[in-house]
C-alpha cells in the first residue's frame, strides 16, 4: 500500500518505518508476551526503553548534562502554566509575541506570575519578528518565554536570541513544539525548552521538557507535584505512570532519526539539510506563482509550516478537494488564519513535498 502525503500541523506525519515497526511489535515486544501499553512501567523492560529513549534524544540534540530531559503530560498548553509554577518565582516575566502561541503562553502566565510583553510583531499581523536589540526585557525578569516556529502563523526564529547579549542574565524558555528535531539546538543561549511530542517526535501525549538542572527546585508551593519539574526530575519522570506507549514511539523517531545520513551529515544535521531543500522547494513554488502567495518576511519562513494562500479565495474548496483526490492530506489551514498549510515535518520526504508543487501547479494552470 503506498499511502498518502499527510500534511497535517499536528497530530502529524510519522515516518513509515516507526509505524511498521510499532505494528510489528504491537503484541508481543521483544518475546515479552506483552505489548507496551501492557507493561509496568517500573519492569525492566521498559525501564530499557525509557532509558534508550532518553540516552538517543540527548544524543541526537547534543543535550549537555546539566540539563535534565523529562518526559511529561499536558503538552505545550500545559507547559503554559508548568513553565511559571516552577521557574517564576511569583515574581515576574517576560514575553516574545510572536504569534498565537507565544500569545496564549503569555496569557496563561498571567495567572500565575507580573507578566510583560517584551515585543509584539501583532501589529504587523505576525508576518515578522520583532528583533531581539528591540525587545524590553526587566531586570528581573524570573524568564523571557520564546515560541521559536509559530505554528498557526508560520513565523520561525532561524536564530535563538542571545539574552547575555541583551544584557539580561534571565533563562530563555523556549517552545519547540513545533520544530523540535527539526535543526539543532545551541544549549548554551537555552534555560527551558518543552515541546509536545505530536508535531515532529511521535503521537501524542508525551511532552519533553529539556530544563537546565539549576532551574529545579524552585516551584510555588501551589505547584501540583506531578508538575514539579524537580519531582520529575528526581524520579525519572516516573512519580507517575508516564505516557508509556507514547515514550516508546518517540523512541522509535529517535532511532530513525539518529540513521539518517544526508552527505556528510547525520540525524538531526541531516535532518536539517532536508528540511532547507524542502522549504526553499515550496516557498519558490508559491513565489513564482500567480494564485498562491506567502505573506511572511522571507528571513523567518518556517520551515515546518507554510502557510499559503489562494488569491482567488472562492478557488479553495476545489484546491482541497483535488488535493485530496491525489492523497495529499489536511491542507486546511487554521482557522484562525484561513486559506492553506502545508506542514512539512522530519517524516514528510521530499517526494511529499513534489507532489504537493506538482499539484499545486496543474490547478492553478487549470483555470489560466
Ligand atoms: C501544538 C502546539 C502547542 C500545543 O500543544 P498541545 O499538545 O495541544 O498542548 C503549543 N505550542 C506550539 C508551538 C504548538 O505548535
């Protein structure tokens, strides 16, 4: 069976051979007699999943060791209200507005802690981001919260801001949701990053959180313990049943990914030469186009998610539903924003993304 081109935001694509893999353990892993989903997560056998889990995701992102990897629940909503119980101190921090996840994580924090947005790029419709030398950052600002690749508006930092440099000695709290594994992380400009696993790494239901080990053990008392970062921590993410088969999955991303090779690059270097020759295909495809058209600055393209619209809106039904005829899935674009995304994540091959511009062409010459 070949199966379609899924470009779903999330819940999203996953490579063929995870899934295959998945379905060929599903009833017994490894002469166990169980399934995953069967096992205590304290036997031995998944304990040496959990394990490898862990060791390959450090691997792949070069995670230094001072930074605990924990593997929670709640996804990035969650992570919202985690993030200030644990790092705010009830004092304050501050926000990058960069779309509309950066915009509800802000929001949620009000709850709990003095927020301020440090810049907006809302009155330009997010189709930019406001430059880090302009950004109003408080002296003691408990954490500065990033979303690094907007998801719904298509807006992607292609550099993490160096808050040193901005004379800050604030941690950086970064949202990686969306492009998590999609290009490397510089640790050393990093204080906290979490990201849900269903965009990039595996299905939904596991969230990981990479926080620097000095950010522990700070929570509000207020602070639920099974969302203690330091409770987490110091149970290896096991003060309660964690997200097994979930783990497990991801695990198996992490696999994958550590053997792909792309030239003289491997895992996640690969990974993000793919991605370049992905999304410079289909921006360039839509650029020269007459009927669709991308309305973000070309130095924050994402390149994980492209929005795009048809300049002939009353066209959008019939583009979905052609789209569809040829397998090319969840075109649809957020409802928030309209017209069209293509999510194109780690598991979209190129040939996804081929095919989506070959489409994309026959229909607008269709009318012409
Ligand atoms: C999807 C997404 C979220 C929300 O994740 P949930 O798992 O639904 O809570 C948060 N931030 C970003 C950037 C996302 O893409």
């Amino acid at each position: 069976m070949i199966r379609p081109f899924n470009f779903s935001a999330g819940p999203a694509t996953l490579p063929e051979e995870v899934l295959r893999h998945a379905a060929a353990e599903m009833l017994d892993w490894h002469g166990s007699g169980m399934s995953v989903m069967e096992m205590s997560h304290r036997g031995k056998e998944f304990l040496s999943i959990y394990e490898n889990a862990e060791a390959d995701f450090r691997e792949l992102m070069a995670v230094p060791p001072h930074f605990k990897i924990l593997f929670m629940q709640g996804g990035g909503l969650a992570e919202n209200a985690i993030v200030p119980l644990n790092l705010s101190r009830g004092a304050c921090a501050d926000f990058v507005v960069s779309g509309s996840w950066s915009d509800k994580s802000q929001k949620e924090a009000r709850k709990y802690c003095d927020v301020q947005i440090a810049a907006s790029n809302q009155s330009s419709s997010h189709t930019g981001l406001p430059p880090p030398a302009s950004w109003k950052i408080r002296r003691h600002a408990s954490y500065v919260h990033v979303c690094t690749n907007e998801t719904i508006h298509g807006v992607e930092f292609q550099e993490l801001p160096d808050l040193k440099a901005l004379g800050s000695d604030a941690p950086l709290v970064i949202d990686f949701s969306s492009h998590v594994a999609s290009r490397p992380v510089n640790w050393s400009k990093v204080g906290l990053a979490f990201g849900g696993a269903q965009k990039n790494l595996g299905p939904a239901g596991v969230t990981l959180v990479v926080v620097r080990e000095d950010l522990l053990g700070h929570a509000l008392p207020a602070c639920p313990s099974a969302f203690d970062y330091k409770t987490v921590a110091d149970s290896q993410s096991m003060y309660n049943t964690p997200p097994t088969y979930a783990i497990y999955v991801a695990g198996l991303t992490f696999q994958w990914l550590k053997r792909q090779k792309e030239g003289e690059f491997e895992g996640i270097a690969a990974m993000e030469q793919r991605n370049i020759v992905k999304a410079q295909m289909l921006y360039d495809a839509i650029d020269h186009s007459q009927l669709y058209v991308n309305k973000i600055n070309r130095d924050c393209r994402s390149r994980m998610n492209v929005p795009f619209f048809l300049r002939d809106e009353s066209r959008n039904e019939a583009f979905l539903t052609g789209a569809n005829a040829r397998g090319l899935l969840q075109l649809k674009g957020h409802k928030s924003v309209g017209g069209m995304r293509a999510s194109i994540y780690n598991a979209m091959p190129l040939a996804g993304v081929e095919a989506l511009i070959g489409y994309m062409r026959e229909f607008e010459q269709k009318k012409a």
